[in-house]
C-alpha cells in the first residue's frame, strides 16, 4: 500500500476520533457528525483511484456501485423521512446490517484462506471466526430488537422451557467449532459458525422486553464495532480497526451508563427474565379514580407559579409536540416564571433522545438539566408538568422491590407541590407497571394527544 493512501487512511481515523469528540456535546454534535461522514466518504473513495504495485486489485467494481448506490438511497430517506420516534429502531436496523456485513466479509476472507490452501496465521483465523460468530449475533439481536420497538412483534420478554440449555449449549458448540477453525480452517465451519451466531443472537435478545430492549441495541452496536474492528485486522484495514474499536468502546461504556442509569446489572437485563422475572409489567390500564382537569385549570396552576420544570418524555415525541411546548415555556418566562426541563439519561427510547428532539425546537440548551443537576430542586418548584413521560418519575422505582424498574434512579417528580401529568389515557409506561404518583393527592391529569393539549394549554395562559 502506498505512502499516501496509508496517510490519507490515518487523517479518516482521526475524522473517526473527532467526529466522537464532536458528539459528546450538543453544540459540537452537528460539525462531529459532519467530520465522520467526510472521513468514511473518503476512505470508500480511496479504493477506486490507487492500484497496489500498479496491479488493478478491484473486481466487479459495477456491483459495487449498485451497491453503493442502494446504501446511500436507504441513508437518504432514513435521514429524511423516519420520524424521531422511529430512530431507535432506524439506529437498530443499520446497526445489523453492519454486524451482518462484517460476518460476510469475514466469510469471504475465510473461502479465499482455504482456497490457497489455509496457510493463514492462528491470530488471524481466530479473528475471523470472532468475526463471523459476533457479526452474525449483532445482525439476529438487532433484528429482533427492531421487530420489538417497531411492534411487529411483543415487547414482553419471549421465554420458553429450555431457553438456557438452548442458549449455553449454542455459546459452548460456537467455541468448539471457532477452535476447529483455528486448527483447520473449512468453509463449512465458517457457515456453521454464521448460523449458529443467527441462533445465539435470539436467543440472546428475545428474553429481554420492556425499556431495556434500547440497553440491548447500544449492546449489540458494540458488538458492531468489534466485528468490525477484527475484520479490519483480517483485511489488514487500518481504518476499518480504528473505527470498529471506537465503536467498540463507546458502545460499551454506553451500555454501561444506561444500564447504571436503570439501577441494573447488563447482565440481569439480559437474563434477569431467565430468573422467572420480568424487564415489563403487565401493561393494564387502572380503573382506579384520578383527579382531572381542563386546560383553563391547568394554565392558571403554571400562570401563577413562580418556578416550573417540565419532565419531557417519549409521548412528547410521538405526538411532535415539542414547538408549542417550547412556546408555552416562553410564555410563562415572560411572566416571570423560572423554568427548566428535566432530562432523565434513559427518557424516551435512546440516549439523548429528548436532548435531540428539544434542539429541533430551538430550546436553549441551558434549560436542560440532567437528573443529577436537577433532582435537589424538585423540592422547591410549585408544578411539575409532566409532558410524555411515565417510568421515569415513577415512585415505584424507590418503594416497590418487586416492580421491574426497581431500582432505577428516578425523577423526582413526587416532591414538588404540584405535579400536572398530561396523558392520553390510563396505559402504563413503556416498563407495563402503573404509576402511583398519578393517584396522589397532589396530582393533576390532562388527558388528550400532546401536541392538542399544549396548544388549548398555551391559549389559555396567554388569556391569563
């Protein structure tokens, strides 16, 4: 490989470090992302226009700009037309196909290896079976994972009698068969190796349900990365290993940081439903009585408090509601109101989700505090207007040992002197489990569709 193309590769993984940077924060987010997409531009262009000693070593080149060209028109209408409720099925979905493109690659590599005989070093062989094995487990996983949050399938966790037999004897027959490789390579093992990575990939997510299944997608990106990490050092790919390890990393310790921020272990979110226990509840409306109110009732509650904060969760985005909520906020500051968002780490349905969606409307990024910031003042504030969100100001978090989110660090909601939940009905949360703190005395409903209710909500406190 020339001098210039091994440069020219660096400056792409240093695109890949900064783009990461970038994304740490809001205001750097967009240049981040820009910075990463011109680092892999060019490191697929860089292909086409070298050749290795002066040999031509592209084959087939008019498939691969079909190919090409069909993965940049998916892009562009993901990027378009998925709606913000969808990315974290849209973040699934690309990030199997990625898992699944790598076990591929790996197959290739292994059917060239055993063609010239298997003369290929141990290491080598040995990251290609990871890769296939792993490859194909993120691309099962983010299947499922998909077909859950997309509703083509139950959210519950699916379990069935022999489901850990099934699960460890498939994890012990893959390393066996891995070492096999290692020892002999044939491209039988290699497919072997790829189907039994399809079945360890089910069976690794459909016991999972509930708001653990977004833990499970920032899980399987890691997977992703490593796949894609070790493919890199099969190909010899530079760019390929650094931005797999990257990929790698962070989505590990994301996994981590959601998994911290619902009071759990990764590993009882992957197998607590084994246990005979639940990732969700039972997903029963409550027939039980609430207090309710119109919008006139709740617009004098927040015209006459002298301190706000607004608990942005996933109806929020359903609903597209987040410019007339931003209005409304602006309204009660011009009246003197002093008002903050609350972002809880795991809100809506992937990290950021409500940081992200918040942004599209312009809202100052000063208003948003995270729970840590924020939890102490919740004590302090008149109403809290809950706007979407259930689970995560759910007591039952902090006082119910046997309620799936147990646990979790929570909002807290319950404190304030006045909580305004606006709901469209009765159905519980994401988690399936009824939130007591709509029963409480100092609680207030306003039930209807997000966006409907903000506009009624917005009128009424500018009539004030």
């Amino acid at each position: 490989m020339p001098t210039w193309v091994q440069l020219v590769y660096l400056l792409c993984a240093v695109c890949f470090i900064l783009a990461l940077k970038g994304l740490s924060g809001p205001k750097t987010a967009r240049t981040g992302n820009l910075i990463g997409a011109a680092g892999a531009v060019v490191a697929c262009v860089v292909p086409f226009i070298y050749k290795p000693n002066g040999v031509e070593h592209l084959h087939h080149v008019p498939l691969i700009l079909i190919a090409i060209a069909i993965g940049t028109a998916g892009g562009v209408f993901g990027a378009q037309r998925v709606q913000m409720t969808q990315m974290p099925q849209m973040v699934a979905l690309f990030n199997g196909v990625g898992g699944g493109a790598a076990a591929l690659v790996a197959l290739l590599e292994l059917h060239e290896i055993v063609s010239v005989g298997g003369d290929a070093p141990w290491f080598t062989l040995a990251a290609t079976a990871f890769t296939i094995v792993v490859g194909s487990v993120s691309f099962a996983g983010s299947i499922v994972t998909f077909a859950k949050l997309q509703e083509l399938m139950t959210s519950r966790p699916v379990i069935f009698p022999g489901l850990p037999v099934a699960f460890g004897g498939t994890a012990v027959v893959a390393v066996i068969l891995s070492v096999m490789l290692v020892n002999s390579p044939h491209m039988w093992i290699g497919i072997v190796l790829g189907l039994l990575g399809l079945v360890f990939g089910l069976l690794l997510v459909l016991p999972v349900g509930g708001a653990d299944v977004p833990i499970v997608i920032s899980l399987l990106n890691a997977f992703t990365g490593l796949t894609v990490a070790a493919g890199g050092y099969v190909l010899g790919n530079t760019v390929l290993l650094v931005a797999g390890t990257l990929v790698g990393a962070s989505g590990t310790f994301l996994t981590l940081l959601m998994a911290n921020a619902m009071g759990r272990s990764v590993a009882n979110i992957l197998f607590g439903a084994l246990k005979g226990g639940s990732t969700l509840g039972a997903g029963v409306a409550s027939d039980r009585p609430v207090k309710s109110a119109g919008p006139e009732d709740v617009a004098i509650l927040l015209g006459y408090a002298e301190k706000v904060i607004i608990v942005p969760g996933y109806g929020l985005a359903v609903a597209q509601a987040q410019h007339t909520l931003r209005e409304l906020v602006e309204v009660l500051q011009a009246r003197g109101t002093e008002v903050d968002y609350a972002i809880h780490p795991v809100a809506g349905r992937m990290p950021g989700h409500m940081n992200v969606l918040l942004a599209e409307a312009q809202v100052p990024y000063e208003q948003l505090k995270e729970m840590d910031e924020i939890n102490s003042e919740f004590k302090h504030t008149d109403v809290v207007l809950v706007v979407g969100a259930n689970d995560v100001v759910n007591p039952a978090a902090k006082t119910t040992p046997g309620a799936p989110i147990y646990g979790m660090p929570i909002l807290n909601a319950d404190e304030a002197k006045q909580v305004v939940f606006m709901k469209r009905s009765m159905r519980p949360g994401f988690a399936g489990i009824e939130n007591e703190l709509l029963f409480e005395p100092t609680t207030t409903l306003l039930f209807g569709d997000a966006k409907d209710s903000l506009g009624k909500l917005l009128n009424a406190v500018k009539a004030l």
